[in-house]
C-alpha cells in the first residue's frame, strides 16, 4: 500500500516496557508531525449526509463537498434520460438482430442491422458523411437516384456540369483511352436505318436550329497546341481520323458506291414538307488552313500550302501483297482571302479544279490573284508522270514574251511556256533552254528590220531544219514561225514563213 505520511515513526523504543523514553520521543515526536499533516490535508469539521471529501488545489487539501457524482445519466437517441446512481444496475439490451454481451472491462454489441459486411441490404437512416475519407474497394456501385458533386450531375442518362457556363471534359489518366460502346442494331444513328450505325457512334443531336441566330458549328474537334521549341524532325500536329481493319481472310467484294472501306464525310439533308427549299450551296467537305491574326505582329514563313492531300501509305513488310487496280488522288482549292490587311504573297497555286474567282468588299476567292506568280490547274513534280486526259473542251497554251536587249543572243526558257513570242530589233542567235526529250517548243519571231537569226541547243548544238540552215523573213513586220522538238538525240526544227 502507499506510505503517506512520507516519513513513518518506528517502534523499536514504544514496544517494551523497559525501552527508555528517552529514546522514544524521536519517534514520537514523527508521529505527532505525521498526525498534524493529516490534519491540514483533511478539512472534515461538521459533515453532513451524502457529503463526499474532494481535493481542492487552491489550498492542497481534501474538504466537504456535496455528491454531484453520486449517479451518471444516460440519454438514448430520443433524447429521453435516466441517472443510474452507486450500486444500480443498467442493462444495454438488443433488439431484433442486435445482440449485447459483457465480457470483463469490454461491452461488444453485435447484429446484423449494424453490420456492412454481412447485411445484405444495408439501409442509411440519413446522410452519410465521409468526414474527408474515401469509400474505396472493389465491386459495383449501383444508384437508381442521382450522382452528384459541385462541377457535374448524374442523372438519369445525362451527365451535365453544375457550373453555369462550365466546359464539360472527359480525360483519361495517362496512356489511356476514351472509348465509345456499341450502338445496337437498330438504334437511332445519323441515318436512322438498321443496321447502318451499328459500332462505336458519336452523335450530336440538335431539336432546332434558328438560322437567325448565326452559325452552327456542331460536333467540332479542335486540338490546340503552343509550339514551344525549334525542331527540324519529327514535326507532325495532326487530328486523326482513322480506321483499323483486320480482313482475317475474308473479302469485301461490292463495287456499288458508297461500299468498301473509307472514313465518311456525310451530309444528310431532307425537307419533310410540302414546301420547296433552297439551298444556294452544300459543301460535302471543306478543307483548309485558317491564318488567324497575330496582333499585327507575327510573321508565318509557310514552305508549302496544302488545301487537301491524299495520302495512300504502303507500310506493308516482306511476303505480303498488296494488290491496288486504282490509286486516286486530290490536292487543293482555291486560296480564300477573308477581309485580308496582312501582306500576303503565293509565289505559285496548284489546284484540281480552277475558279476564275469572285471579290466583294471584303472576301476573296481567287486564283490568277495579283499576290500569285503562277497558278497550275494538273501539275507534276517531274515530267516523266504519264497523264490520260481524255477528251479536251478548252485549251490554252501559255505564251511568254521576250525582249530583245540588244546581246548577242536570247535564251528562251523551254519549261516556263510551250510557246514564245519576240521582236528581233538585232541579229542574234535563239538558244532554246529546258527542252526534254518528247517536249516541243513554237517560238513566233516577228523581224524588226533586216535582222537575221540562228537557233541552238543549250550545248550550242545547232538545231537541224530540213534543208539546212533556214534564214527569216526580212523586213519590219514580217512573222515567221519556228517550232523545235527534241527526239531525244537532236533538236529537230520547222520554221514556216512570211506571215505578214
């Protein structure tokens, strides 16, 4: 047990009749010190019933106080309460699946009704509070009611943004992917017919469309990227669209249009009524860069302009084949100039189809435009490419004229234009330039006097004429016209005279 007093009397003096006294007031007199300290830590003058002693720190004693704690109240859920007081009994009883047990120091309440684990059908009688934490695991969550936080809303089989004017996202955490389930067969598509949408569909579907209220550009995918260093490889920003298609033996054989294997671009349109509407245009597809401005301040260097390219890529390896009838191909459209201030220059435009293009105050659409050097409607890159033009409605040979600057001779330019004009104020030699083998040059030669001329190959080879060396028409104003081929071995010439 505990010593208090600190310093106990002892008894070897007090406990004989012959122990002197003497020797015994040391511990009598410790016993008389131990009596006075229980004195002053004991304030037990006058008690009364039910008073209990309780320590006071502000003096360090035990005094009289009343008994507060002679019982502990017990409140339920209801808010209703009962005081169990010293030596009662209280019982924590179960009820239905609750069951309640006292083991030593430990109460252990159990049932089903309280337990997530094996409740099959586990009810919340209200909120359920994280309190920061997760609900983690693994399993189905399945809710017939609404999901919702403070940016998005399930509902239903919408998923909508809380927010007011807030961009819906859907992003995938590192290399994954965002995929789109089967649509049935069936099912509302594009074009509604069963069995044409079956797959992987993305639909934006719009009730009304006010034309009033401007422009609609639906379903738009745009990628947007700050370039932020140099680099001379590896240069590709591209939005794919692209099909994987594994034949595993079988064959595609329909020739009708519309079948085979393509990624398309379709416009459906259809008037229910009775009533005649007109379209002025329906671009089936439209192609293009848009040059946004830079604040007066940037400056783009473009290499080369592609409105639309065609690109067929063989990347097949060593024992498959690759069997193609046809390989078609499409390049580009005209170059739109929309309210352009900039300074803008095309040294050349190539293109399938060639507008003459119209201008109003703002727009312009136009080949042949001043800002342009030279336009193509076909061009190649190297004049081996075979063509099979069929039938020509229309055909103009491009004329280019020389002037005569007084030299010894004038080069003509074979591969700018098949066909060359020049008034010859001197004598002088006609070196024809660039002429392959298979190309024809006319060169019309108008004589500004008594001026003589002699034609050569760029290697000063001379060109043969039939019964040699033809001299021109002399005489101011006299036309004679000479046309030069190149067999492969020699030029070979034909003049025809005196058109005057």
């Amino acid at each position: 047990m505990a010593t208090w007093p600190s310093t106990k009397a002892t008894t070897d003096h007090l406990d004989a009749g012959s122990d002197s006294p003497r020797l015994a007031r040391v511990d009598i007199y410790q016993n008389v010190l131990n009596v006075n300290e229980i004195i002053d830590m004991f304030n037990i003058s006058s008690p009364t019933d039910n008073q209990i002693l309780k320590y006071n720190t502000s003096n360090s004693r035990f005094e009289l106080a009343s008994d507060a704690d002679s019982g502990i109240t017990l409140v339920g859920d209801d808010s209703t309460g009962t005081v169990v007081s010293g030596g009662e009994t209280f019982k924590i009883a179960g009820a239905g699946s609750v069951t309640t047990a006292v083991s030593g120091d430990v109460l252990t309440i159990t049932g089903v009704g309280g337990d997530l684990v094996t409740d099959t059908t586990p009810q919340l009688g209200g909120d359920l509070d994280l309190n920061s934490s997760d609900i983690t695991g693994t399993g189905n969550i399945s809710i017939t009611g609404d999901i919702a936080n403070d940016a998005i809303s399930i509902a239903d089989n919408k998923i909508t943004t809380t927010r007011s004017n807030d961009n819906l996202k859907i992003e995938t955490n590192g290399s994954g992917k965002i995929l789109i389930g089967d649509t049935l067969d069936g099912e509302s598509g594009p074009w509604s017919t069963a069995g044409s949408n079956v797959g992987n569909q993305l639909h934006y579907r719009n009730t009304a469309y006010t034309p009033t209220a401007g422009s609609s550009y639906p379903n738009s995918r745009t990628a947007s990227y700050a370039i932020s260093a140099d680099s001379s490889s590896g240069n590709r920003i591209r939005m794919m669209d692209a099909i994987d298609v594994e034949t595993s033996g079988y064959s595609l054989t329909s020739s009708s249009n519309g079948s085979g294997i393509q990624i398309g671009h379709l416009i459906s349109v259809a008037n229910s009524t009775a009533s005649t509407s007109q379209l002025t245009k329906v671009q089936g597809n439209t192609s293009g860069v848009l040059f946004l401005g830079s604040g007066g301040q940037g400056t783009l260097d473009i290499g080369d302009l592609i409105a639309y390219r065609s690109l067929h890529q063989l990347s097949a390896t060593s024992g498959d084949t690759i069997d193609i009838d046809n390989a078609y191909g499409y390049f580009h459209t005209p170059v739109f100039y929309a309210g352009n201030n900039a300074t803008t220059t095309f040294t050349n435009e190539y293109g399938f189809y060639m507008n003459s293009g119209t201008t109003n105050a703002t727009n312009t659409y136009a080949f042949y435009n001043a800002n342009t050097s030279a336009d193509y409607l076909l061009y190649t890159e190297g004049d081996t490419v075979k063509s099979r033009v069929g039938t020509l409605e229309r055909y103009r040979e491009r004329v280019i004229s020389y002037t005569d600057d007084s030299s010894t001779a004038i080069t003509i330019d074979c591969d700018a234009s098949p066909v060359s004009k020049i008034t010859l104020n001197n004598s002088m030699d006609i070196v024809f330039d660039n002429i392959a083998e298979g190309q024809s040059h006319t060169i019309i030669i108008t004589n500004g006097g008594s001026n003589t001329a002699s034609f050569y190959s760029s290697t000063s080879t001379a060109v043969k004429f039939a019964g040699g060396t033809p001299t021109i028409s002399s005489g101011s104003g006299k036309i004679d016209v000479v046309t030069v081929f190149n067999d492969g071995t020699n030029l070979i010439g034909n003049i025809a005279k005196d058109y005057s």
